[in-house]
C-alpha cells in the first residue's frame, strides 16, 4: 500500500510531464480516486480493529454485569 506522501509525490511528478490541461486533470483524477480508496480502506480496517476490541471487551465482562440499565 503506498504511503500518502508517496501518493501525493507521485502525482507532483506526472504532472510535471503532462502536455495539456486535460491529461493533467485526468492524472489528477486518478490520483483522487486512489487516495479515495486508500480512505476507504483505511476505515474498513478501523472498523474491523473496533470490532475485535468490542468482542475481547464483551468476553471480559462478568456474566450478568448490568450495563447501567434497570
């Protein structure tokens, strides 16, 4: 998974070699698009962490332990 400085420097670099308004605006395109996904994977990871975290957390508590509720 690339880094997003090696993302963002990646795209300094292709930009510097487009020829027109387009080819930049498509390279910058991709580029948003895959910090996009990064993003998204990002939060599926964070996600999936919280929800390891909330299962060992719920095997700790005592059987019966009330939640605050009455």
């Amino acid at each position: 998974m690339k880094s997003e400085v090696e993302l963002w420097t990646e795209l300094a670099t292709k930009l510097s070699s487009t020829r027109s308004f387009r080819d930049a605006l498509g390279t910058y395109q991709q580029c948003v698009t895959q910090r996009m996904q990064m993003a998204a994977e990002d939060g599926r990871r964070m996600s999936d962490e919280y929800q390891r975290f909330l299962q060992k957390f719920t095997r700790l508590l005592p059987n019966g332990w009330q939640t605050g509720r009455t």
